[in-house]
C-alpha cells in the first residue's frame, strides 16, 4: 500500500524531534552496522505468513499506520542486544522486541507504541545451543522456528525425541513460550516445559534464572527454579526485559500416537461434552489439549470462501453448515472433537475404547474410525501437530474472507458444560450484533478451558474491521461482568483485559507497575504491552 504523502517517514514516536531522531539512527548505525538497522520508509505490505512484515500489524484491526515502527534492529549477539537497550534509555526511545514476529492475531509484529524501533531477535539470533539427547532438554536463542528445531532434531537423528508445536510451526519457539503460548502434545503448556532464562533488563544488566545463576553448573535446563524467588514468570507477557536465550524440555518419544475424531450432533450439545471430556483429562486419559471445533471450522478448513457457501448477512445459519457437513467425512453434526492418544499399540488400544465409551454417552456423538477417512483429511494434520509435527494447514480457514484476517478472543475458564455454554453464547450474541461468523474451539488443558474464538474478518474493508474491534471489546466486557478474563489477547486491546484483573483496587497492576518502574525507570522497553504503562506513559492519554 502506498503511504500517504501526509506522513512523514519513517514515522517517529510521538513528541520526538526529527533532528534527535535523525542523530539517534546514526548512533544505533555505528553500534550496531548500518546494515543490520532499517528505517520504516517503504510502503507497507501485510506479506502473508511466511513472509510476515516486522514494520506493522499484518491483520491490522485499526489503520495500517496507525500501528507502525520508525525502524527495525537486528542484533546478532546478547552482548549487541545490550548496547541496543543502553542506545534506548541513552536516546529515550521506545523499543520493543519480537523473536519472529508471527504473532498473527495477537498484534503480529507491530509495538504498542506508534514509531518505536523493533527489536528483531529472528533474523541474526538463530542458534539452536544446545541439544540433550539424554536429558532430552535443548537451549534457544529467540530466531530459533519450531520448524527449524524439529528439523536439526532429525537431522541428528534423534528419533526418540519429539518437540512440541502450536496450530502453526512458522513462529518461534522462544517468542511463543514468552507469550505463553500453547501446542498440542502433552508438553502443550510451553512455559512450563521452559527450564531457564537468559534477559537483558531494560537499564542493559544481562541475567541468567533459575540455575543458570550458578557458575559452572549443568543443571540450567533441568531444574527450572534455582535459589530464592522464580523469577522467570515476570519475563512472559511482559515489558520487564528481552529474553536472549530459553532452555526447553523435550518430550520423549513414547512409543507412538494415534489421532482420534469424534463428532456430535447438535449446539447445545457443548455442555455435556465438555463433562464428558473433564474427568478423562483430569485423570490423564486424554494425554494433550486437544481441540473441540465447531463444524463453522470444518466448512472454512476446505479453504474457499464464504460466498461460495452462503451469500446472506449475519453468520452462516447452522442448519446451512451441517447441511454442507453432511457431505464431508465429519457428517451432519455441529461439533468435532479431534484428539490423540499416545504409547504403544495396546496402551493406545485401552486408552481409546474407555473414551470411545465416554464420549458416545452423548447422545447422537458418532466415532469415525481414523481409516475410514482420506489421507488428505484434515485430522491427520492435527495427528501430525499432536506428535510434534510442525503443520500449516491451519491457515486454511482465514480464505474465508478476501484479505482474511483473524483476530483471537482467548477466555479462560474451567472445563464445565456450564462455563462454556455461557463463553460460547456471549460470542454468539457479539458476533451476530457485529454481522460476523464465530470459529469457537474449545482447547481443554489440565484443568482450565481455552475457548479461542477465531474471528475472521476482511482488513481491507474498514466496516468489518471495525465490527471486528467491536466485537472483541464487547466480549471481553460481558466475559469479565460472568467472571472470565482472557489468557492472552492482542495489543490494542490489552488495557481493557488487564483493567478486568482489577481485584482489590487493581492491586496486581501497581504490582506490575512497581516493578515496571524500578527495573525501567526510563520507560523504553515495549510501553504499554499487556496493559503495563510505565511512569512516563502512565494516565496521560495512551490507555485504549
Ligand atoms: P513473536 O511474535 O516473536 O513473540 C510474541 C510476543 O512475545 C512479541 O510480540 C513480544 O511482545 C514478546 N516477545 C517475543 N520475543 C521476546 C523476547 N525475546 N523477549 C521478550 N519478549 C519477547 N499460538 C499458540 O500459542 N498456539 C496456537 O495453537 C496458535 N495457533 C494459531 C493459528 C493461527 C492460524 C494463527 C494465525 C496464529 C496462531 N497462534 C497460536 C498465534 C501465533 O501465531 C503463535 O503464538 C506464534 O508462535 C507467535 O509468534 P512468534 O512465535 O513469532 O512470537
């Protein structure tokens, strides 16, 4: 897209002099090496996944320009990520950091702040350090793809370990695991499979946790905790520092996985299967997080657009998608329930026919048998995502409108018919006010529920993405006023989630705050990310 000729580039932080600006790049410039600092003077292109921009949100919900970078960075060492944070509070200017930058739905690539300069990990900082076959444990600098990991793990030919992977293998390992992200094996949870950190705090002082603080030991990637507080917490979804390095476990191969896909038949249905699904994942039958899909997604998983199936406004009517689902493997039904079960044959045979069971209490659930489905079906992608397998087929579903973007509604709650049925009817009734479809999966962990809503909508046309941004605001709103709040969420709309932890007169925010102020007492690293504003920033018109 063409830039328009009312702005000035590259676009600076607001209340910066261009003069200061100008001098500041020349600094950075002989830091750094001109050739490792781009100015953000181009015209803007969203790319696509693989090739994802780093100047500004790829699914902008709000103008493009509204979110864009002065310029981007790409370090090569921790020692070049250190001189870039002393560069920042030297100039006073807002920086902030991506590993990879595909987080598509959450705010992409783009900083909070309009004109900050981008941090990218990806590009310089790309070693896998190391690979433990026996402790099956591996450490990361930020560049490193889930794709990239599982790669060098077969080229070594480590067979008996697996790494796990999200919906999408293009992002980072490292990147994922700070925003808490998640996958589907049963080392699905990534920052409780993480075991030490490396981070350079914003003042430029470098710190390893856990362990890693002890000189000359070999225990940083097995034991997470080290000595004294975990500090490692307040480093994910966070503005507190910039993690250079991560150590990860592995799980081991064990001795095989099957995928499994169940459907049932009506709506409302939501309810028991999701007492059927608790008890067999409390007690570990059900071994990962596996997804729960609304048969919306199987129609959009074929990868043409909505038109081609429905032309009405509103969303596309129920009884219009199973009627199209009645002529896809899944059949008739409003729900489908892909799982994984792990181990050898027999173990996987048992564990099978007790959830079989389970889940054909529901009444009208069907059990497809996974040879009865072609080898192109979409639940062998998700059999391939549950044993580790890095995938794109998930992308599928955003052809559903002309410039396909998504945007993420991510609520948590415990895995009770009841709590999902109310999660659920809160997006319906947004989604219709706002005139969009719903792609709600129910991702069940341990003992929370993630009931992602995906809604798609088209970038290019202002009105939907307006209702879109309505949308989100008013789910979050009505969650908040039952009880739920989100487990993650995009920039733009990351004040209003974290004024819903508002317990005791948002007592955790000026914990946030504190912290925020003490470790970065000049404001520069990522201002505003997950609703921490520093002092500088704090109540003076940032706050959405
Ligand atoms: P980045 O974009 O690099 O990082 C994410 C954020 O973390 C950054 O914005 C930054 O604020 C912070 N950060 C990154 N690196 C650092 C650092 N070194 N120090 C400090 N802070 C840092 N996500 C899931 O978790 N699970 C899914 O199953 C999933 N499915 C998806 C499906 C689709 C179709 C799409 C489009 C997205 C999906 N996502 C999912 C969201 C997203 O794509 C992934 O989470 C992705 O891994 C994030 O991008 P990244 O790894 O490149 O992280």
């Amino acid at each position: 897209v063409p830039r328009s000729s009312d702005v000035e580039l590259p676009v600076i932080p607001s209340g910066y002099s261009r003069p200061r600006f100008n001098q500041a790049i020349e600094s950075l410039r002989s830091l750094i090496g001109p050739e490792n600092i781009e100015l953000n003077d181009k015209p803007l292109d969203d790319g696509w996944y693989l090739e994802h921009p780093n100047t500004h949100d790829a699914f902008h919900l709000v103008e493009q320009e509204e979110m864009v970078s002065a310029a981007t960075v790409y370090p090569a060492s921790t020692e070049e990520v250190v001189h870039i944070v002393r560069w920042a509070n030297e100039f006073e200017i807002p920086i902030y950091a991506i590993s990879m930058g595909r987080n598509l739905g959450y705010g992409g690539a783009a900083a909070r702040v309009r004109g900050s300069v981008i941090v990218d990990l990806g590009k310089r900082m790309t070693k896998i350090l190391d690979i433990n076959p026996d402790m099956c444990t591996c450490l990361l600098e930020p560049g490193v793809s889930f794709y990239a990991l599982y790669e060098e793990i077969q080229r070594r030919g480590y067979e008996h370990l697996w790494i796990d992977v999200p919906d999408l293998g293009g992002g980072s390992v490292l990147g994922n695991t700070v925003d808490r992200g998640v996958g589907y094996t049963p080392y699905g949870n990534h920052f409780e499979c993480h075991s030490g950190m490396e981070v350079v705090l914003p003042t430029g002082e470098v710190i390893r946790t856990g362990m890693g603080a002890l000189p000359g030991n070999n225990t940083w990637q097995v034991f997470p905790y080290g000595f004294g507080p975990y500090a490692d917490g307040i480093f994910t979804q966070s503005n507190f520092g910039i993690v250079t390095k991560i150590g990860m476990t592995l799980m081991p191969n064990p001795g095989g996985s099957e995928g499994f896909m169940c459907t049932f038949k009506e709506e409302e249905d939501l309810a028991q299967i999701i007492e059927v699904v608790r008890p067999l994942r409390i007690k570990n039958i059900l071994e990962n997080v596996a997804q729960l899909k609304h048969v919306v997604q199987e129609v959009a998983l074929l990868g043409k657009p909505r038109t081609h199936w429905y032309q009405g406004k509103g969303q596309v009517p129920l009884k219009r998608l199973r009627e199209i689902a009645s002529t896809l493997p899944c059949g008739d039904c409003s729900w489908v329930y892909y799982g994984n079960v792990y181990g050898p044959k027999k173990n996987r045979d048992e564990k099978l026919k007790i959830i079989r069971d389970s889940f054909e209490t529901v009444p009208g659930a069907r059990w497809i048998p996974r040879d009865s489905l072609p080898k192109d079906h979409y639940m062998f992608s998700r059999e391939k995502i549950a044993s580790g397998v890095p995938e794109f087929d998930e992308l599928r579903w955003l052809n559903w409108h002309k410039n396909g973007s998504h945007v993420f509604f991510s609520p948590v709650s415990a895995p009770r018919g009841e709590d999902a049925m109310k999660l659920f009817n809160i997006a319906k009734k947004w989604h219709d006010e706002c005139d969009l479809d719903s792609f709600p999966a129910c991702c069940i962990g341990l003992r929370e529920m993630y009931i992602i809503v995906n809604m798609v909508y088209d970038r290019g046309d202002p009105v939907s993405k307006a209702n879109a941004y309505r949308c989100m605001r008013g789910m979050i709103k009505d969650a908040a006023a039952a009880g739920f709040g989100e487990y993650r969420t995009h920039l733009l709309l990351s004040d209003q989630v974290a004024g819903t932890y508002s317990w005791n007169n948002n007592a955790l925010m000026r914990f946030h705050e504190s912290i925020k102020d003490t470790l970065d007492p000049n404001g520069i690293l990522a201002p505003g990310r997950n609703g921490i504003w520093p002092k500088k920033y704090r109540n003076k018109g940032w706050e959405l």
